[in-house]
C-alpha cells in the first residue's frame, strides 16, 4: 500500500516545488492542498499516514491545523514545515507536532523525516494501538520530579547539572527532551542519545521557558492504576534498568544508546495505559507484551529517537528477532531488563527467578558473563 | 495593623484590582505572591502564586534601558526589598517593539521577628516628561526597532521562496541528470549506426528505456514553469533586501531629496508578512511625484507604522464582526502644487470618537500588550511634523475605515 502524504501551505510555489521535488517518489501517493480547511475536508474523505503543514496561513494557521488533526486523526504523523523563525510559533506547535521542520529545508531532508515516520509502520500492524501512540503529547512526569524541576528553574541562575540529573531520573522528561532536540524544534534534527548533550544544546534559558510554559512536560500518570501499575515504580525500574544497561553494553561507544533504551524500554506499558477506559476490545485486546514494546518503540520513533534505540526498545523481550546493529542493543536491554526485575523480586522477598532467553544467550555467546552481571546488578542496587 | 497583614489575601483584591497602579507582591525566596489587574495589563502576563520571580523578569522582558540586556535580578527593587531594603529605580524598560520605560519602587515588610515577610513593589511607566526628549536621537532608535520587529516577518518572506526556490533546483538536478542519460544513450545509438553495420536492438532498446525513465512528459510540461517560478523569488527575495538595506542603515544627520513612490513600493515589500493575511494591499502612485527633502528612513518608518496598523485595523474588524473577510489597503501618493501627499487607507475597523482625540498621544493604545505600546502614531507625527515641516491627519468612520494623510513640502532642490 503506498504511504498517502497530505501537504498543506498557502503558498502555491512551495507545494509545486514540493511536487517537483518528490516526483520520483513512486511509492508515496501525495495530495496538495492550500489551506487547513481543505487539509481536514481532505482528510475527512480518505486515510493518510502523514501530514506536512506549513505554520503561518490565513485563517487556520498550522498549529492549529495539526491540533484538529491531533483531535481528529490522531494516527496521522504530524510534521510542520514553516518560514517562521518566531520562537512564538515554535512553542504553539510543540505540543502537536511530531516534528518541526524549518524553511528552507536542507536538500533531502523533508524525504528523509517522512521517510522515517513511514518506516516505522513495520513495527505495529495494528491501526488502533499507531493511533493510540499519535494521540500521546507527552509521557507522564513524576510530580514530585516536577517540583524540583520548577525549583531549579526558579533560580536566577539554573543549575543545569542538577536539571541533568532530574530529567535523566524520569522517563517522561527524557523522552521529550530528546523530541525535542532530534525533531529539530529547535535548528536542524539532532540525533542525540544522550540526554546531557541534548539539554546543554537546549541552554538553560530555553529549558527555563519550556518547563514554565507547562504545555510541553507532561504530568499525570494516573490511568497507569488501572494496568495495576505505578509510576513511581515504573520510573524506578525504568532507571535501575537504565543503568545496568549502560554498565553491561559490550562497547563502550554502545552505552548511551544502551542507557536510553534501557530507559525507555517500558515506554509502551504508559502509552497502552493512556487509552480511553472500556476501549480494550477496540484494540483488539490487551497487546502481548512483545506487542506493547513496539508500541512504545513506536512513540519514540515519532518523536525522532533513533532507529536502533527504537528498535531495541522494540524487541527487548524477544532480542532473537532484531536484526542489524539494534540486535547487540535488544540483547543488552533485555538482560538489564531481567536482572533488574529479579533483583526488585529478591529484596520484596518473592522469587528473585531470573527471566531471560537463555538459548539466545547461548547462541550470542553473551551467557558467559550472566553471573558477572547479576553481581554487578546486585551491587548497584545496594549502592542504589 | 500587623496581623491585618499577615496574609495577602486579607487585602481585598478588589480594591487593589481597581488601583491604577501596576501592584507585585513577591515572597521569599523569590517567589511570585499577588499581581494586581494593572500589573497583568502592564506586562500582559497573569502569573499564578508560586511562579518564580526571575522567570517573570525574563518572559516580560524587563531591560535596563540602553543596555539591551535583562535587568539584573539583584538589582530590581522587589529583590532588593526582599533582602530587606527598600529602593526605587528609573531606569527599567519593558522590551517591545518599542520600549516602555518604566519605574519600579519596592519596599519590604517583615514579620514579627524581623525577617521579611514579603515585598511589594508598584510598577508604572515614566510620564512623556521624563523620557527622552530628544527627538532626533529617539526616532532614529525606534526605526531600528521597528525593523527589528519586521524580522522575524521578513526573514518568513524570505525562507518561502529559498524552500521553493531549493526544490526546485533539486529537481532541476534530477531532470539535468535524467535529460544526460537519455543523451547518452542516443550518442550510443549514433557512434553504433556509423559502422554500417545493422544497429543492435538492445541499444534502441536502452534509449527506450532511459526515455521512459526521464518521464519526458512531466519534464517537458513542469522545468520551464519551476525555472520562472525560481526566477520569481529569487526577484521576491532581491525586493526585501533591497528595501531592508534602504530602510535600515543608519539615517544621514544631512537630509536629502526624497522619491515618495520608491518609499511606497519599499515600504509596502517589507510590511508583507503582516499584511497580507489580513488584506490585499494596492498601490495607487502618481506619475512624476515631485520630491521631498528628508530623511528617508524616517519617512519610511512612518509608511510602516500606518501599513501596520491599518493591518491591525482590519483584523480588528474581522474580530469585532466575527466575520472572516480580506480587507484592503490603499498607498496613494499625489503630487499637487508644491505639495507632496501620502495617503495609506483601510477598510478596518475606524477609531471611535470618543479615542479620535488621543490616538496620537503618547502611549496611548488599545492594542493587546505586546502588539503596541501606543508610541507609534505620535512618533508618526513627530517625524512628520518636526522633522518634515509637514501635517499629519485622519478622517476615520467606524465600521468603514480609515485614512491616513501626510502632507509634505515638495522639494526639487538639492542641498
């Protein structure tokens, strides 16, 4: 099935030049249309997989556009492509587009981010749960971490080691951060895995701006009862995995990517917990859990992490199935995963069973080092 | 009278809502307690209890003046109160488009053991009598920051046409290379037919399939109209900076002779952005105006005040009949007599009698907070009328619109 791909400004020369710069695009069937009102009629009338608007236009500007959309159509990718250089705009369009894209654009890189969002496809062949991920704005934030984030932006002058610290400890602040800067909210698409580099790139200022305007940090979280989860020790695991990934990553060029999908592994069990409440059925059923993790891999592929991050996310509980340089990746968050997980059940006095694909281990030749591991593991969460 | 301010919010707000006076109060260590109804208007932002100090400096955009940097936290009077001082000082600046100075006086209040409680501050901007008088000097600023304010509208009007201009040169590439291979394959074909021997199927067949990939039809129908439309905005992009650069280096102290038309037309190019999705915007220029003796940019500046608001005007219209409707904009100019017109109309929203008398006092507005600081028309005038000898006037109807009138000496003698 072609990817459909719907481009909105009200500027003719810039759809042409679009048309003429795409014509060889064989495998995306795109429309061009001149104002959001005929974006949405457009949209009303068939599918589309992604949507490419233009901020400043008459009437309905973009942000707006991609508000309805977001409301309306939430499994469409949004992406901005503006003329703007107005930090005014910017702010309005982060909470509903995935990315944002700033004229003139680099040559290829309009193919490439859409080209990006279409290949996450693969990852989930349900319609509803990629709809479900459209309609995330932003990962719950611990409240209590909120609150110290408010604190340390309160400051005449922001100590941004300790805001480091803050968004390191929690998924949600993390995840946005790196939207943020690898979406290219603000200059060129970063592809940063390191949540420090990210935030020094963003400047204190601007972090200061981001966390007051509180539209972009989500909070929340309370929906996550219902799956008998808690954030807290959702965001618990999540570090304590994070961690462990960072120590046991092969290479160490590998620990970054490893931390942050260590991280981010459980971002599907928060996104699955956003949906509307008696919906399960619409959904086809509670997802497996191998579908769950692709679900979250999914989000954050939107949100512009990179690809073997969001692949290792993806397969972390079946690391067999990953392929290319996601599979060392998978394979490493999956082991931090497990050791995590025992280690928790160890000290609540229940089973401690450590829950790993011991044949893939095998085969991988990681096996060997499984005991030095679950004594590292151990020793971190005494030092913890 | 301690305990009875023991907590803000025994103070009956009312009574501080109708204060005319911009009211803070902030607690330790540097927080946000109370801002009065004149406080909000004054800085347009309603800050909730709790919201940090230092970000309410830094998103109003509080300046030292002249120095084009926040004012220093330590500085500020309500932090200083909050150590405990009490101070004032005259030289704070709201940054918008046009500064507005302002004064901020602050005092603390303990508690009974002697730590403070709290600190208030009022906040007010400075009368006509205690900016600065000096007219030449100030005009020659505020062109600056007008055209700092066109920025970020006319970096927009450039960035669209460099996109579409990028494409298609992207996909002029494509076709060149597309266009070469086709070309290849037919010099093959010939270099093959010299022989004399029978041409091989295969190389026809290779110019075949090189034609079919070159998709001659789309190529042949869409490179000459990418290349005039490459052309349109490579011509779009020369008329902005071409009127940025006129606009926007620093005025000659010497005046000089003046063409109103060249004005219009550079004026007109770069208040595009903010008015054209509110209006269409037609030039009505005489032939052969006579000139005038000035300063141009200054002449400029006061084209792009009355453009900008008779944008404004007709948005304000729109907003105010709840209909969506493009208006119109009307630069004329007229050269009668030894006298020199220019007239930018619209059909907005008009000024209701009972403001007609004060629009051009200073820092007047009914503009939203950050959209006007009420310094435009009288700067308008000024320019018009103690730099250029000339008269500035307006006929308005509500409802209707309306239009504005420069009236200039002519001129046709250099110095």
């Amino acid at each position: 099935m072609p990817q459909r791909v719907l481009f909105v400004d009200d500027e003719v020369g810039v759809l042409q030049g679009l048309s003429r710069l795409l014509f060889e695009m064989d495998d995306w069937d795109m429309v061009f249309v001149d104002s959001g009102d005929k974006a949405l009629e457009a949209l009303g009338r068939g599918r589309f997989d992604v949507i490419v608007s233009d901020m400043c236009m008459p009437g309905m500007d973009g942000a707006m556009l991609l508000s309805r959309v977001h409301a309306e159509s939430p499994g469409v990718v949004r992406i901005i492509l503006t003329g703007h250089s107005e930090l005014e705009a910017t702010f309005r369009a982060m909470p509903v587009a995935h990315s944002f894209l700033t004229k003139p654009c680099k040559p290829g890189l309009v193919q490439q981010v859409i080209g990006k969002s279409c290949a996450l496809g693969g990852l989930l062949d349900r319609e509803s749960l990629r709809t479900l991920a459209g309609s995330i704005v932003a990962l719950p934030v611990q409240h209590h971490v909120h609150a110290r984030l408010l604190d340390a932006v309160a400051e005449p002058r922001v100590d941004m080691s300790l805001v480091a610290a803050l968004v390191r400890s929690d998924v949600g602040l993390s995840s946005k951060v790196l939207h943020l800067t690898n979406s290219a909210f603000f200059g060129s698409p970063c592809n940063f895995v390191s949540v420090d580099r990210a935030l020094s790139y963003i400047g204190a200022g601007m972090f200061r701006r981001l966390v007051l305007s509180r539209k972009v940090f989500g909070t929340g979280g309370d929906t996550l009862a219902r799956d008998g989860l808690s954030l807290e020790s959702e965001q618990r695991h999540a570090a304590a995995c994070a961690a462990l990934a960072f120590r046991i990553a092969p290479r160490p060029e590998l620990r970054d990517d490893a931390f942050l999908a260590g991280l981010f592994h459980d971002v599907g069990k928060l996104v699955w917990a956003s949906r509307e409440p008696g919906t399960d059925a619409a959904h086809g059923g509670p997802p497996s859990r191998e579908c769950r993790a692709r679900l979250g891999a999914y989000l954050l592929g939107l949100w512009g992490l990179e690809r073997h991050v969001v692949d290792a996310v993806a397969y972390h509980h079946d690391p067999a199935t990953a392929s290319g340089a996601a599979a060392e990746l998978a394979t490493v968050v999956h082991v931090a995963d497990g050791l995590a997980r025992a280690r928790d059940e160890e000290r609540s006095g229940r089973g401690g069973e450590l829950m790993v694909d011991v044949g893939h281990l095998e085969r991988t030749g990681a096996l060997s080092k499984l005991d030095e591991w679950r004594q590292m593991s151990r020793t971190l969460g005494e030092s913890a | 009278m301690h305990s009875s301010r023991e907590s803000i919010a025994d103070l009956p707000s009312t009574v501080l809502d109708a204060l005319p006076l911009a009211v803070y109060v902030a607690t330790p260590p540097a927080l946000v307690a109370y801002c009065n109804r004149a406080a909000i208007d004054l800085l347009g932002q309603a800050p909730q209890p709790g919201f940090p100090l230092a970000s309410l400096i830094e998103t109003c955009a509080i300046y030292r003046a002249g120095t084009g940097q926040a004012y220093p936290h330590d500085d500020l009077p309500l932090y200083r109160a909050l150590r405990g001082e009490a101070s004032s000082a005259e030289d704070l600046e709201l940054q918008r488009a046009q500064a507005v100075p302002l004064v901020m006086e602050a005092v603390p209040i303990f508690d009974r053991t002697g730590r403070v409680q709290m600190a208030i501050a009022t906040l007010s901007r400075k009368t006509t009598s205690e900016t600065d008088a000096d007219v030449s000097s100030s005009v020659g600023r505020r062109n600056l920051e007008t055209i700092g304010e066109l920025a970020a509208g006319v970096a927009h009007e450039i960035n669209t046409p460099m996109q579409y201009i990028g494409d298609n040169t992207s996909f002029l590439g494509v076709t060149l290379r597309r266009l070469l291979d086709v070309v290849g394959s037919f010099e093959r074909l010939i270099e093959a037919s010299r022989t004399g021997q029978p041409v091989a199927a295969e190389l026809v067949r290779d110019c075949e399939r090189e034609l079919a990939r070159g998709r001659l039809p789309f190529l042949r129908e869409q490179a000459p109209i990418a290349v005039e439309q490459m052309l349109g905005g490579v011509e779009q992009v020369r008329s902005i900076v071409q009127a940025l650069k006129e606009f926007s280096h620093p005025g000659d102290d010497k005046p000089v002779l003046v063409d109103v038309n060249n004005l219009a037309k550079m004026a007109s190019t770069i208040t595009r952005n903010a008015w054209r999705y509110a209006a269409d915007l037609t030039l009505e220029l005489c032939e052969y105006p006579r000139r005038v003796r000035g300063f141009p940019q200054e002449l400029g500046q006061v084209l792009i005040n009355l453009i900008v608001n008779a944008a404004h005007a007709v948005e304000d219209r729109n907003a105010q009949t709840g209909a969506v409707r493009h208006g119109k904009i009307v630069i004329r100019t007229r050269s009668e007599g030894d006298r020199v017109e220019l007239e930018v109309e619209d059909d907005g929203a008009g000024i209701p009698d009972e403001i007609r008398a004060r629009v051009m006092e200073p820092f007047f507005t009914t503009k939203p907070a950050g959209k006007g600081t009420g310094q435009g028309l009288p700067l308008v005038r000024r320019v018009v009328e103690e730099r250029h000898h000339g008269v500035l006037s307006f006929d308005t109807r509500v409802g209707e619109g309306t239009r504005f009138r420069v009236v200039l000496p002519a001129c046709d003698e250099e110095d």
